[in-house]
C-alpha cells in the first residue's frame, strides 16, 4: 500500500483505515474529569516540559510497580514465522542494530489490527525492537520513577515518527506524516501565549526544533545553558519547552535516547534538567513534565486508540511512551492510569492560563494537571539521584545512521540560514 493510499483510505473511512476494523481504533470514551482548582489557586506559575526521543514504555518503564508494564517472558513472531523472546539488553547504546522502524507505515504492521504484535516484522530484520531495559539500567529514571508520578496510559500523539509528534506537542496537529524540514506555518501554543501577554522560553542544546518555522520564534529561543542560569535566578519563564542534544544520533553521542544514543547520556541530561528545576527558587510554584516524542518502534502490549483531530488520517494515537510529572504538587510514588497524549500537556498550559485551544485535539484531551493532588499543602522535599558523569562516545562497533539524523542536519543548515544563532 501506498503512503497516498493509506492517507485516503484513512481520511474516506475514518480511523478503522488504520486497523483493518480492529475495536481499538474508535473513540476513546474518557471518565469524568478529575474536578481542578481554579487555575489562579493551582500553585503552578510555571510549567517546564522535557521531550526526549524514541522509546516505549514496555521498553523503557515496563520494570515499574504498579504500572501496567510487561518485560520477561513475552514472545513476537518474526518476518520467518519464528517466535523471539523479550529480551533484557545488556549495553547502553544500541551500536551496530539497525533503528527500529517508528514510521506510520512500521507503526501499522506494528500494530497489527490492535494485536499489538508485529514488533519484528517492520524494519530491517533486527531483535533490538523487543529488547528491554531494567530499572538498574536508568541512573536517572530508575530513580525518579518509583519517586513521583509516573504516567503508563501517556501515549505519543500520532502514529508516526518524530516531527509529526513534536509538532502535536507545539501545534495540537502535524502538517507532515513523516520528517521533513519543510517550514511550518501551524499555530502554536507559544502564540497563544504571547497573545495571552504571558511569557514562554524555548531551551535547546543543538539544533532548534522551532527553527520549523523560520525565524518566527528566534526571540523565545534560548540555549540550554540559559535555562540552568534561568533557573538558579529564579527567573523561568511562565512555560519553557527543553529538548535535548540530538545531533550525532547515528554516533550514538547524543542525549535524546533516540538510537544509537547511549542511554547514559540521556540519563544525565534529564537529571541536571531535574536538579536545575528542584533546587530553582522557583521550585514550589513549578511544574516539570518529562516524555518521549514517540515509541521508537519499541515493543509495547498496549494498542493505541483514535482522538477527535483535525483529520482522520492523523487520528490514531501511537504507542505508551513514558512520561514522568514532577512538582510540590505531584503525588509521591504514583502511577497515573488515564489516558493522556503530548497535547495533554497543552490542555494543562491552556488551562492554567486561559488559553482558547488549538484545534479539536488539545480541546479534547485530558488536562494531565488531573495526576497532582491540591487536596493538601504542597511537598517540598526533593530527593537527590546519583547520576554518574559520562561523556558518550563513538559508536562501536560502528551503527547504520538513524533516518532521523540527516533531517537533524538539515534543520540545523535551515537554521543558520535562516539567521539562528546555535550553539
């Protein structure tokens, strides 16, 4: 089937295109919203949002008590009729594996009609999709996890890769199925802001993700390292958005997670973002969410359903990745089960400051502000995690690049082009 075949299909019979009729591409039919404060009375000033690359929650949080996580034991038929077994993986950095297909076409056979098991017949012919790490394996998350509030019925946005999802995150819609770094002129939650006279930051280590959009959003964009000093000086902004470090993915030497990454490196880079959020004077009026863009096609036994959106053919949520809250508000060794997405996110934002919605999806979405608890004073305490240092390396033996890396490297030309100032 073709892309302009599975696009129409979808958009003529509506998300049951993607499943072949399965019962799990309808509507979800949420329960009653958890009763909120006013937004004004919520003790939450500012909202600091973390996304990182590719990974499931089965693959990377499936170790977690309470959580509706699976690891050992679980067997995928390959593309040879033979069963394979989950597996726990020994090394940090998937070097030498090819990266396992997250593509909307991959994510559908991945799918299989809401089986849920065809993690070993899209891509290349490689065991890494049903790999899995443990707690031990997390300096950070296998930490912080247990600690706070956990989410395993966060799913990514859209059955698709990366800058489809990181779009929802900003837009509440994608105006691409796969990579491209064709400009996007897609309404954003920072015009939203800026509209509402409230202030927004977008943080970044390489390459900006918002460079999308020309030079639209060169004045609200700011290094990393400015974040750390904003934070120490109490001064963070009403909503900052923080990504990673995504270049030389294929190398294994960035921090996003995203393969080859070493996982390490990942590791350190969520706990400084987690010490600089903590120790912030700003600390006990601020929220931290932590979470993936997309499952990385990663195996995952939940099967994802549709959202009201803003097209059939971008309906169908992908696959649970995981997505972490911290806060003076966050219920302490919590996992949350409903069901939320990346515009999940938005929905909190929109909330707690007023904010007319995107498009159908943010409007739809559960406010992920449900997993705090305002019955009682806010926490303080913030408990300090070990995290080696570590410097990532090359890759060996040497990995097959990643799909994603040369659109990364395309972004960053589109950016000093356009005038971006990077790091």
């Amino acid at each position: 089937m073709t892309r302009r075949q599975l696009l129409g299909g979808a958009a003529a019979g509506g998300a049951l295109a993607f499943t072949g009729g399965a019962s799990v591409a309808v509507p979800e039919h949420a329960d009653a919203a958890v009763p909120l404060p006013s937004p004004g009375s919520s003790g939450i000033d500012h909202v600091v949002v973390v996304m990182m690359e590719n990974r499931s929650f089965d693959h990377f949080m499936g170790w977690l008590p309470g959580a509706d996580g699976k690891q050992a034991g679980l067997t995928y038929v390959d593309r040879y009729g033979v069963a394979r077994a989950t597996h726990h993986l020994t090394e940090y950095a998937s070097c030498g594996h090819n990266d396992p297909d997250h593509s909307q076409e991959g994510g559908l056979i991945q799918l299989n009609g809401g089986k849920a098991d065809g993690w070993l017949r899209a891509g290349e012919d490689d065991q890494l999709p049903i790999g899995y790490y443990e707690q031990a394996d997390l300096a950070f998350l296998g930490q912080a996890a247990p600690r706070w509030t956990m989410c395993d019925g966060y799913f990514s946005a859209v059955m698709a890769e990366t800058y489809p999802n990181r779009l929802y995150l900003h837009a509440a819609q994608t105006d691409r199925i796969h990579n491209s770094t064709t400009t996007s002129t897609l309404p954003t939650i920072w015009d939203r802001l800026a509209a509402a006279g409230r202030t927004g930051r977008y943080y970044f280590s390489d390459v900006p993700f918002l460079a999308l959009w020309g030079t639209k959003y060169v004045p609200i964009a700011k290094p990393f390292a400015t974040f750390l000093t904003d934070a120490a000086a109490g001064t963070l902004p009403d909503v900052s958005f923080i990504d990673p470090r995504f270049e030389d993915e294929g190398s294994g030497s960035s921090s996003d997670d995203h393969p080859h990454a070493d996982i390490r490196a990942g590791e350190q880079f969520l706990n400084q973002v987690y010490d600089a959020v903590t120790s912030s004077p700003s600390w006990e009026r601020t929220l931290l969410v932590v979470t993936f863009d997309e499952w990385g096609g990663f195996f995952d036994h939940v099967a994802p359903g549709t959202a009201p959106d803003t097209s059939a053919s971008t309906s169908l949520r992908g696959f649970r990745v995981p997505a972490l809250v911290v806060s003076p508000r966050a219920r302490r060794g919590f996992v949350a089960h409903n069901t939320y997405d990346h515009t999940s996110v938005l929905k909190m934002i929109e909330w707690r400051w007023g904010l007319a919605p995107l498009t159908p999806r943010d409007s739809a979405a559960r406010n992920i502000a449900e997993v705090l608890d305002f019955s009682t004073p806010p926490d303080l305490s913030a408990p300090r995690f070990t995290v080696p240092p570590f410097t990532a390396a090359v890759c060996a033996p040497a990995a097959v690049s990643g799909p994603e890396e040369s659109e990364w490297t395309q972004l960053k030309t589109k950016a000093t082009a356009d005038g971006w100032s990077l790091p």
